[in-house]
C-alpha cells in the first residue's frame, strides 16, 4: 500500500500569510494527488486534483504542484475562510490513502 | 441537487455485524464509482472501501478486508457496506462518498455521515 505523509501535522498562520503543506508518498504515484478542506463540524470539500488542477470554485489563492513522491500545496495569501484541516489523497492505485491531515490554525 | 444520505449507523457490541445504506440523487448514480470514508471525530480521513460504477471493480483498506463488503444497487440509486466482525477500532462516523469518475479515484460529493460505535 502506498503511505502518505503530510508535513507538518500542524501550523500556525496569520492572515495574509504564504503556507506550503507538504505531501509525500511511499512511492511515485505521478499526478494521481488530490488536496481536500475540512473545516470543524463540515464536510470535506474537494480543492485540487490530478497535483495541480483547481476544483470548480476554488480560489485561485490555492496551487498544487509536483509529481511523482513529492507535493505541495500553497496558499498565497490566507484568509480567515482558509483556518481548517487539509488532506491529500493518492488515487494512482488501490486502497486509496490519505495523509494525516494538517491543521493550519491563527 | 446532489445528495447522498447515509443511513444504518448504531451502537453494537464487538463481533456482530451491521450494515449502512446510502441512497444517492441529483445525479446519475451508474456513472460513478462510489466510495465509504469513515473518521473518528477529532481524527484523520480513512477510506474504508470503493466500488465502480457496475461493481466490476472493487477495494477494500487492508484494515477492513475480509470482514467488510460493499455493493451497489444502481436501479435504487444506494450503495451499502455490510460490516462483519465489529471491532472497537471500527467506531467512527463514516461517509458515503461519489467518485469523481466510474472508477475509484478522488471524490467530488460527501454525505452526511452515519455514526457507527462498536463497544461492549
């Protein structure tokens, strides 16, 4: 099974701020990465797919990039709306893996 | 509007079996793979299984092969995981969750969850 790390599990920001989270896998799994916000008490909501494809009405403050093991995702510049967990997901193969998530906080 | 609802989640003892249902609508159920994501509350996204969009393909996480099986009813529109051999470390909200694509990939559309709890 392909393992997924995010790093770090956690951080704290200020808005206005640049945040890159980390994602690495236990092996290539080329673009096959989706990015997932999850803010307290709501539903996950799809951000980024195929490591770098913007999800339908999502601001163009987020980028993904990277291929392969390693990816990241940025935020250029934060906003309030943005404090919540994220995940990424390998989907190049079967059992789908998430990272641990990580928290951005104020 | 795309809804899928989540239903079947109850309080059971370890060793018995269960089985949650999810009705989806406002889109064509049988071309998307669906998949189950459950969480403890506080805790990390685990996919739990997936299945495409005519059941040809489906996975399971290794933690719940062999005592898990998900299928699908595309002339009702549900998906349902049938959950043998509880165990404690099986507590947890889990999500009906539509697939991107008819094949398991990354996910678009989230239930609202139903809770499972296993404890004597």
């Amino acid at each position: 099974d392909i393992q997924m790390t995010q790093s770090p599990s956690s951080l704290s920001a200020s808005v206005g701020d640049r945040v890159t989270i980390t994602c690495r896998a236990s092996q290539d799994i080329f673009n096959s990465l989706a990015w997932y916000q999850q803010k307290p008490g709501k539903l996950p909501r799809l951000l980024i797919y195929a490591a770098s494809t913007l999800s339908l009405g999502v601001p163009s403050r987020f980028s993904g990039s990277g291929s392969g093991t390693h990816f990241t995702l940025t935020i250029s510049r934060l906003q309030p709306e943005d404090f919540a967990t994220y995940y990424c997901q390998n989907y190049n193969s079967v059992p789908l893996t998430f990272g641990g998530g990580t928290n951005v906080e104020i | 509007e795309v809804q899928l609802v989540e239903s079947g989640g109850d309080f059971i003892q370890p060793g018995r079996s269960l089985r949650l249902s999810c009705t989806a609508s406002g889109f064509t159920f049988d071309d998307y793979a669906m998949n189950w994501v459950r969480q403890v509350p506080g805790k990390g996204l685990e996919w739990v299984s997936g299945i495409s969009w005519n059941s040809g393909s489906i996975a399971y996480a290794d933690s719940v092969k062999g005592r898990f099986s998900i299928s699908r009813d595309n002339a009702k529109n549900s998906v349902y995981l049938q959950m043998n051999s509880l165990k404690s470390e099986d507590t947890a909200l889990y999500y009906c969750v539509k697939d991107i694509s008819a094949f398991i990939s990354y996910m678009d559309v989230w239930g609202r969850g139903t809770t499972v709890t296993v404890s004597s």
